[in-house]
C-alpha cells in the first residue's frame, strides 16, 4: 500500500477531519482514507446516467396525438 503525506494542511480543515472522524467513529487517518476512497471511486449509475442524458435536456420532443381515453363501465 501506498502512503502520502499531507503538508500545509489548514488547522480548520484538521479540526473539522478530527470532527468527523469522532462522528464515524474513526481515527483521522481512517476518515482521510474514506474521504479519498470516496472521491475517486466510479460514478454511481444514476450519476452516469443523469451525466449521459444531459445533452438531451430542454430537447422539445415530437409526440404524436394521443386517442381520447374511452369510458370504462364499472357497473
């Protein structure tokens, strides 16, 4: 396994890696590591989807004329 190092790390950004850790109750070492896991894992299928589907958006589509619906006796 690989290992990084992390200089000039906001003291913010530390406290509140430190914050989220305590609440996932992990060491920050663990958390930086699902944070990043997370950041580079393969888009979701509906992220895919909604990113391939975008070129179509606002694209007015051409229906055709829909038959008057017909009265269903119930009796």
């Amino acid at each position: 396994m690989a290992a990084i190092t992390v200089r000039n790390l906001d003291d913010d950004v530390q406290r509140r890696l430190k914050q989220r850790a305590a609440v996932n109750n992990r060491s920050m070492e663990a958390e930086a590591r699902a944070i990043l896991s997370a950041a580079v894992a393969p888009a979701s299928f509906v992220d895919s989807w909604l990113a391939l589907s975008s070129e179509f958006r606002g694209v007015e589509l051409e229906l055709d004329e829909r038959t008057p619906s017909r009265e269903l006796d119930l009796s």
